[in-house]
C-alpha cells in the first residue's frame, strides 16, 4: 500500500465543517493529494453526551435514563430532544430542501430503531424472568454508534457535494448478524476501497463481538483509528483537535504563555491519558507505538503550524519539563491498619479488585508500613460504595477520604538536578500545601497531591518556574 494517513476529526472540530474541509481535508499534511487517506470521525459535540451521559457532569442521558429504572419513561424526552438537536445540527449544513430530508431519514431510520428496541426490551425486562442488567452494555454500544454514523454520513454527503469522492465506511454494524472482531470488521470495510481515488469517511465507533465501550467506554473512537492505523500500515497517525497539545492549559496560564509542544513521545502521552487529558487512550498508543507508526496531534484552527509529533523513541535534546498538567474531582482514599504491617501485599490485593469492580479509575498511590492510600477519579456515589465494602472487609480498619487535587510535570527527560527542590519551593512562595508527592525513578513526571481549591494557582505557579522561564519560542522542540 503506498504511502497514506490515518487521521481522526474530534467532536468539537466535526462541528464546524468548513473547517474542517478548508483546514484538514483542502490541507493535507504531507502530499498534494487529497487523498491516501483515511479519516475517523467522532460524533458532533455533545451528542454523545446526549446519547450516554454528560462526560463531565455525569448528567444522565437516554443511556443514563434508561438504565435508572424500568418504570420511567424519561428516556424517550430524552431520546426526543436528541431527535430536535440532531435535525438542528442537519439544518446548518443543508441549505437544499431535499438534502435535509435525505440527511433527516438516514439518522431518523436508527433513531426510531433503537426507540423501538429500548421500548421493548423495557416491557420485556418488566417480566421477572428477565433481568435489564445483564442486556445495558449492549444498549449502551447501540446509542453510542449512533452519534458517529451521524457524523461520518453527514462528512461523506458534504465531501461530496463539494467535489471530493468520499466514500460512508459504516463500522458500526447496524443491524449486522455478524457478531465478528474490530480487526475483522476493519479487514472486511477496507477490502475494496481503493486510496488512491476514493477519501475513507470512518464512523469512530466499531461494533465487535467483544465490544469496545465494556473496555475503553468514551475512547472506543481511539481504538477504532488505532486499528484502523495499524491494519492499514499507515504511515503516520494524525489527530486533529480544536487546540494545541500545550505546556498548560492556555485557559489558566494567558495563551502568551502556554507553549505547543512541538515533539514528545508515548510515554508523556500515557501520564496525560492517566490524568484524564486527551491526548490518546493508552491502550489504542499501544498499537501504534509497537509498529512504530508516529501520531502527530494537531490544531484544526491553525492549519500552518506542524502539531505535536510523537514517537516511541523521542528524548528531548536537554532535560526539560514540557507539560504541567493535572485533574480535580480526586478522593484520596486511605485505608490505615495496624495489622497491615506485614501483610501489605493481601491488603493491597483486595483494596485494587473492590476499587476495579466499582470502575473507579486510580491515578495514583501511596503505601508505608500500614496505610495505603488511592487517589481516585469518582464520583462520591461510587466511593461511598468503596468504602462500604471495605469497611465489612476490614472491620478494624480505619478509612478516610479526601476531596484533592493532582497537579504533575511530565517531560521525556526530566533528570535534573535539584528539580524536585526547585517545585516544591515553588509551591511553597505560593502558599501551597504539599499533602503528598510523587517522583518514579523512569523521571518521566512528578505528582503533587494538594488542597482542591489550589489547582489554579499550583498549575500557574510550576508553569511560570518550569518552563515560562525558557524561551522556546513557537514550540518545545518544533516538529518536522
């Protein structure tokens, strides 16, 4: 196969077509081609919170309703403001009159499907016999394709329309009778498309009989381009996104001041998916890292510059700080014992599967003689849970938890003497307490542990002493 890309559209980016089609498809990266390549597409902001739940907020969706009881019927308003909300995102694109009704029927055919299925599946669960429990994951993959056959069907009929032979690549198999794997259902979609002629339109959601949502929930449209990379042999994976991969978050530390990060590699990118950035699901970097397929992450809105290119093999030139990042909403979870002196690994062992099967998500951990601590991405609902079974586990323990927040420096390269020093006094002048601290002898990133209500200033404070004191100029280590 001659040399081609595989580039994913974010949410927010597919929202704005002429963009999208003036800054990423009119602009390829590296041929004057408008095509060798193929292109995943995720759902139009906000539609999948809709379908699922808000991925922020929590606030249910028709997923979230449904699966709340089988009495209430909240989910078809929800399913009906879904409906509105979709039409009005086909009413910007389509001026014709009979483009819109053509663009209505294909999204209304799934949307009045999956109405029936909920409905009945609900009636049927009603029955004692049946448990609705045991059928959610299932429900769950439906509404979630439908957000991405939206958008990729809708990208094919607009690509077309201005000239360019796109071509709808249905992963989501709607009304398939073939439960097969993603490889599979990748290998069989691209046996007749011709790259040379025709631009791939890739739904981001892939049914497979394993499902994607039961492992990477929300990064399902991660592994589907992953995949999609890798079967293929592209020879770079790209992301497009409504902002820079930066040294912070501009919002916090003046845009002036937030840097691109011109070059860095996996390893960063697996610290940032662990603090919740999107950057690029661990499990779907897998696979490019072990083919040495290079992903580059670019900014849709700036066109000219060349992104965030990273590799399984980058170390920056000199030892340097290229990120300060970090997350709020996380609960320390302590559980001290005196019994646990000793006996740390069978303690440890049962905290991590009652944490694993109420799908907390751990970031971090400390451990001494007789106390572990978890610092945990949850919500309270699900750490009440936590504790409740381990209070009946360990009837003697004493548990505690914590409202925190993370705030880390990650680099490639970051053995320099003095640093962790250097970061600590300098959360010190800022009046910040330093509850717990973090740093792996790999000296990839440092984690503090501090009061929630100090985030904002901690990231500004380690930015300013980190890196606004370099000039880099229009990037950490521009990409070629």
């Amino acid at each position: 196969m001659s040399f081609h890309t595989v580039e994913k559209i974010g949410g927010t980016s597919m929202s704005n077509y002429v963009a999208v089609r003036d800054n990423v498809i009119l602009k390829p990266v590296h041929n004057d081609s408008l095509y060798n390549r193929i292109f995943v597409v995720s759902a139009y902001g906000g539609i999948t919170d809709m379908l699922l739940e808000h991925k922020k907020t929590g606030q249910a969706g028709v997923y979230g309703l449904f699966a709340s009881g089988l009495n209430d019927e909240s989910w078809k308003t929800s399913l009906a403001e879904l409906k509105q909300k979709i039409f009005d995102i086909n009413a910007t694109f389509y001026k014709k009159k009979e483009n819109l009704d053509k663009a209505n029927d294909f999204i209304l055919e799934r949307l009045d499907d999956t109405e029936r299925c909920l409905a009945d599946l609900q009636r049927l669960c009603q029955h004692g016999h049946f448990a609705l429990d045991i059928h959610l994951e299932t429900v769950r993959e439906m509404l979630a394709s439908i957000g991405e056959a939206h958008s990729a069907w809708n990208m094919t009929q607009l690509l077309q329309r201005d000239g360019i032979n796109a071509k709808f690549v249905d992963l989501t198999g709607w009304k398939t009778d073939q439960h097969i794997s993603l490889d599979e259902r990748i290998a069989q979609a691209f046996e007749k498309i011709d790259l040379e002629t025709e631009l791939p339109i890739v739904t981001g959601y892939a049914h497979s009989h394993d499902g994607l949502m039961s492992t990477f929930d929300r990064g399902y449209s991660e592994m589907s381009f992953s995949r999609v990379a890798v079967l293929t042999k592209a020879n770079e994976a790209i992301i497009h996104k409504e902002f820079h991969l930066s040294s912070a978050d501009p919002r916090l530390v003046g845009e002036d001041n937030a840097v691109p990060i011109g070059r860095t590699n996996y390893d960063v990118a697996d610290q940032l998916a662990n603090l919740g950035m999107e950057a690029i699901h661990p499990k779907a970097a897998k696979g490019l890292r072990r083919d040495e397929i290079p992903l580059r992450v670019r900014n849709t809105f700036e066109p000219e510059h060349a992104g965030t290119l990273i590799t399984g093999d980058y170390v920056s030139s000199t030892p340097c700080v290229e990120i300060i990042a970090g997350c709020k909403g996380v609960y320390a979870f302590e559980l001290f014992d005196q019994d646990m002196a000793g006996n740390i690994d069978r303690y440890d062992s049962e905290i991590l599967a009652t944490i694993k099967r109420f799908r907390a998500h751990i970031i971090s951990k400390d451990i001494n003689a007789n106390t572990i601590t978890h610092y945990l991405s949850a919500n309270l609902k699900t750490i009440k849970r936590i504790r409740n079974a381990l209070e009946e586990r360990f009837v003697d323990a004493e548990i505690n938890q914590q409202k925190v927040a993370i705030v880390s420096a990650i680099g490639s390269d970051m053995k320099i003497p003095g640093i962790l020093a250097k970061t600590v006094s300098a959360l010190a002048k800022a009046n910040i307490s330093v509850l717990a601290m973090h740093q792996s002898m790999r000296q990839v990133d440092m984690q503090f542990i501090i009061n929630e209500a100090d985030y904002d200033d901690a990231i500004k404070s380690l930015h300013s002493v980190l890196v606004e004191i370099h000039d880099h100029g229009r990037a950490i280590c521009l990409a070629s």
